[in-house]
C-alpha cells in the first residue's frame, strides 16, 4: 500500500539497467506515468496487481511452466485484440509454425539460433525447445524487445544476447556466423536501400537486388549472410516474392 510504489519500480527498473548494461530494457515505460486510481483517492492498482503477483510465486504449487503458460496465453489475447482494433500483428508467430520451421531447420548438437527480427520471441523459444539451442536475437522495436527478454527470462532461457538493434539499417553490422537462421521479417518494407549500409549493398548488389523492390529479399540476403557454411535457414515472406517481377534476377542467384 505504498503511494509511491510506481516510482520504487521506476528505480528498481534503473538499477537492473545498469547491472545488465542494458540501457534500453524498459527504457520507454515509466510505471509513475501511470497514475489511474491514485488522482480518484482508491487503492493503488500497482500495489494490488504485485500483491497478487507476489501470492502467486509464494504458492509453492505454482510451477514456473504454469506461469510461463498464463503468460503467453495473456500476451497472445493482448496480440489478437490489438490486431482487431488496428490489425498489426507483425512481432507475434504462432507457435505451431514455429515448432514446425524448428523441425525443418534442425540439426544434432549444439546450435546458434539466430532471429533477426525476434519479435515476442515465439523462434527462439521453438528453438530451444526442438534443438540444444542457444539463442541470439535482434529487435528494433523496444514494446517487442521488452516482451522478448521477459518471455525468454519466464522460459528460464538465457536472454543476454537479444540486442536492441536493427539489421537491416545502418545502426547494425554482424560478423557473427549462426548454424540455425530463422525469421518472419516485418512484409515489404520500402525504406530498406536507404537505410543500407556499404555492406547491406554489397549483398544486394551481388545478388542483383533492385532498388525499386520491396524490402522481402533485402532481410533474406541479410539472414543469408549471417548463416555458416554447414548452416539450415527458414524464413517466412508473403507469397508475392515468389513471382515479383522486379525480383526475377535475384530468385535465379538464389536459385543458382
């Protein structure tokens, strides 16, 4: 029942930051901003929701699974009621196509599983799932970063190397090989050559990517720079990629 509960978060969140080296973990939520129930005189609704919380993990016959999947079930009621109200639906894949995709890519031994668009986090967790994983991930936009490290943190998967960067513009080049590539890159994007640095166009050049094509092909190059020698790849694109004119030559060097 503390009034100023919000801002102990607000500083406990700081203090995580800084131990992590992760300035951007929750950087864009400031929990004293939330201020319904304090204005109208009634209980503090943080403190009623982190008492609740905290009965939850005290009950020892809690399992950490059953939180997980309470969880994910409210993240994918959250997805499916804001697609309704604005249909964007880009950061979640259902789990049952990416336990598939897991299965299609799959190797012996230990991996690196690399996503570089991991959204919520649904591949990685796949991954591990399916595969003696260990998970990389980048995310350029911070509600999805946020959900991604709290969904592989609750998953007890090590989430240190799920970055807030962005792969396809400038901010971000990886020399860093992976055995497992797996993506559903936001769909025909336009602002993708822009935002190329030297070594993005040296791929599409190489692969006689077009400027005045959409951005499909631009994250599939990207993901197939990041792949080894030996490595497996799934990527999911909307169907037009397979006949868009403008993209002709760059299906045959695929192909080829």
């Amino acid at each position: 029942n503390n009034y100023y509960i919000a801002e102990l978060i607000d500083d406990e969140l700081e203090r995580i930051r800084n131990n992590e080296k992760d300035k951007y973990l929750f950087s864009n939520i400031k929990f004293k901003d939330i201020i319904i129930y304090r204005d109208i005189g009634e209980e503090n609704i943080l403190s009623v929701v982190i008492l609740n919380l905290y009965k939850i993990f005290e009950n020892k016959d809690v399992e950490q699974k059953m939180i997980v999947a309470v969880y994910r079930a409210l993240l994918e009621q959250f997805i499916q009621e804001k697609e309704l109200v604005i249909g964007d639906r880009e950061f979640y894949t259902p789990n049952c196509i990416t336990n598939l995709m897991s299965k299609l890519v799959f190797k012996e031994g230990k991996c690196k599983v690399y996503d570089p668009a991991c959204g919520s986090g649904n591949f990685l967790i796949s991954a591990n799932s399916i595969l003696d994983a260990e998970v990389y991930g980048d995310e350029s936009n911070i509600n999805y970063y946020n959900i991604c490290k709290t969904t592989l943190l609750l998953c007890e998967i090590d989430n240190s190397k799920i970055k807030f960067s962005n792969t396809v513009n400038n901010e971000f080049v990886k020399n860093e090989k992976y055995d497992i590539v797996m993506c559903n890159p936001p769909f025909s994007t336009k602002n993708w050559i822009e935002n190329a640095n030297k070594e993005n166009k040296k791929i599409f050049k190489e692969y006689k990517m077009k400027s005045t094509s959409v951005g499909d092909y631009a994250y599939l190059l990207k993901c197939l720079s990041y792949l080894n020698e030996n490595g497996n790849m799934a990527i999911i694109l909307p169907h037009g990629a397979l006949f868009r004119n403008s993209e002709k030559e760059t299906r045959k060097e695929l192909v080829n």
